[in-house]
C-alpha cells in the first residue's frame, strides 16, 4: 500500500452478532452452495429466477420512490430535497439521485457524500426507498450533498462493472467543477442552480413558495464515500482506484464502510457459527459472489478477498471486516473502528435507534475529518 492510500481516513463499522447457532455444517470450500442447501432455494430466498438469455428476473419486495425535487411533491414534508441526473447514453453509469438539505447553513460549506447502497450487488437501486430515506437522513443530518450512485447489477454486468460506475461517479463530481454544468436539484423543478468558479452553487434570485433561495456552499475539497454491505466493498475499491488518479479539484477525504461485504474460500469462524443466519445465510452468499464475480473466479478473487484470511474471529460478515482493519492499521492508514454488539446485518435499514446511532457515527468523522 503507497503514502498515497494513507492519506484516506477509514470508518469501519462493525456489528458483532452474539446469536448461537446450533446447527453444525462442514464449511463449503468453493462450490456455489453450501450444507444440504440448493443453488434454487438462494434464487428463492433472493427473489430471483434466471432466464435463458443469462439475465435475471428479480421480484420488487422492497418498493422503488421517486425523487422528491420540492417540497410539493411530497407529503409530510421532506427533510431533503432529491432529483435524478440522467447520464448521456455513451455513459456506462446511467443515473445519479442528487440530495441536499431542506434548509442547508446559510454560511458552512457542505461536504460531498457518495453513496453506494447495499444489495449484494445482484438487488435493489439507488431508489429503493429504503436507501432513497437514508440518503435523505444523511443529507440532513450531516448536512451534505449526497450523490447516490445506480451502478449497474451482476449477473447480467459482472464485477468491476460496478466499480467503473462508482469511479464514473467521482469522476462526474469532479467534471461539475471543472466544467461547471448546469443540474436541477432544489423546489421547484425548474428552480436551477449551477456550480460557481470558487465551489459555491450559485442560484438566480427566484424564490421558492416555503424556502427563500440561498447560496448552497459545496466544499469539494472534503468528498466522502460511504457503503453498506457491498457498496461498502464497492466504496473500499473506489477508494483504492481513486488513489492511481489525479482528481483535483475535488479530493477524497474519508470512507466510509458499514458491515462491508467480503468474501473468501476459506471460512472464518462467525460464518461456521452463523451457517444459517437469517439474514445472510452462507449458501446464498456463495451463490450471490458466484453471480457478482468475474467467470470462473473464485471468492479469493481480490474484489471479494481483498486480503488472505488465516485468522478468526465473530458474525457472518464482521471477521473478514475486522481482518482488513486490522491489515490497513499495520499499513499505517488511520482507522476507525467501531463494533456494536448484538443487531443483525443491515439493521440500520429497519431499526430506527440503529439508524441513528450509524447517522451519529458518520456525523462525527465527518466532522472531526480535517
């Protein structure tokens, strides 16, 4: 790892599962499934059901929300403004959802936030609402501008086609500096806004009916990726890709992962003890890395291994997060860890107390990154 990769601020966070599980089941040493479980009931467990073009038919269990660009559009009243940016054709990333804060500081710069939402990179969108109501949450709370990223989905775009829409993500934050393009994200929708020379969105002097328009200050120079689940491993390789490249103006100041999604051959001690959890049971993650990975890759591939596991420890996903704490502490990077016990994976999702604490967690680095 170079002098360049130190100079990003790590947020690991972590949560420690201390369910026992009775069931003992030989680990699986690289087949698609694993214990007396089939490649048909993962597809059941996920939704989905292939087709005989290759593609995959995924069932919509978690309902999609459009983006809510004013405060009429919506009901109760928003704490966060969003509006999708539909990329040019040419371009392999085809949107972004852009959030701001519904009343952002007349004075503090905003930092950026890129986020890169969860579903094993087989599921889900950036505008499932679950992830749409986080990044509301996060644009808020912090405050910051968020850019919440539509990556394309394996198995039909395998990995790295994830990561090549996550850079062009960064790269798209940078060109709005350098090329200074217009893009709609405030009330109402025709209200616009565009980036001036200094960093500042400069707005006309038009008023909205709730809102008098103001000035939204956006610090490029303190941009953050944050991911859960596999968008945490998409913003851990994003952020090391990032490093190979000269991205001023803008500049990368922190990551942040949450229960990050990796993978390995070789078990670690919580996915033995956790076999069939009930949220990530081990036969349906071999089959998703069996969907997201490259043809005929192995899960020590580097995108899911980053790291060779020798040592455990404990949850179905939290080991293999706390080796790789543990690998960029002895490379020197600065970390933050933090490990909460009990919960179960994604609970931030469903647990309104979970949530913020992890909006409290981000909060704090984000503002104690310089």
């Amino acid at each position: 790892m170079s002098d360049q990769q130190q100079k990003i601020h790590f947020l690991l966070l972590l949560l420690c599962f201390n369910m026992i599980i009775t069931t003992t089941v030989a680990a699986g040493s690289g087949g698609a499934a694993t214990s007396n479980h089939t490649v048909e009931e993962a597809y059941q467990v996920l939704g989905i059901s292939p087709n005989p073009n290759g593609s995959f038919t995924r069932e919509i269990r978690i309902p999609m929300v459009n983006a809510t660009p004013s405060v009429e559009s919506t009901q109760p009243t928003p704490v966060a403004l969003s509006k999708d940016i539909i990329l040019p054709s040419t371009s392999k990333l085809s949107m972004l959802r852009l959030y701001r804060p519904l009343n952002p500081p007349s004075q503090a710069k905003l930092p950026i936030v890129i986020y890169f939402h969860g579903g094993d990179f087989v599921l889900f969108s950036a505008t499932t609402v679950v992830f749409h109501n986080f990044c509301n949450q996060i644009a808020s709370q912090i405050p910051a501008l968020v850019v919440s990223v539509e990556h394309r989905l394996a198995p039909e775009y395998r990995l790295p086609a994830a990561y090549e829409d996550a850079m062009g993500a960064v790269l798209w934050a940078r060109q709005q500096v350098m090329s200074f393009k217009y893009f709609t994200i405030v009330c109402p929708p025709s209200y616009e806004k565009y980036y001036g020379t200094d960093g500042v969105l400069i707005t006309d002097q038009q008023r909205c009916r709730h809102d008098e328009a103001t000035t939204l200050r956006i610090d490029f120079k303190r941009v953050f990726l944050l991911g859960s689940a596999s968008g945490g491993n998409i913003a851990y390789n994003t952020a090391i890709r990032s490093l190979l490249l000269n991205l001023n103006p803008i500049k990368i100041k922190g990551l942040v992962i949450n229960q990050p999604y990796f993978g390995g051959l070789k078990r670690t001690k919580s996915e033995i003890k956790m076999m069939e959890d009930p949220y990530v049971p081990l036969y349906v993650n071999d089959v998703l890395w069996n969907l997201a990975l490259p043809l005929n890759a192995t899960r020590d591939h580097p995108f899911s291994n980053p790291i060779k596991m020798h040592a455990n420890t404990g949850d179905p996903l939290v080991d293999r997060a706390k080796l790789l704490a543990k690998l960029l502490k002895s490379r020197k990077v600065e970390v933050v860890s933090v490990i909460e016990e009990g919960g179960f994976h994604g609970m931030e999702l469903s647990n309104a107390t979970a949530a913020q604490q992890l909006y409290d967690y981000i909060n704090h680095f984000v503002h104690s990154t310089i």
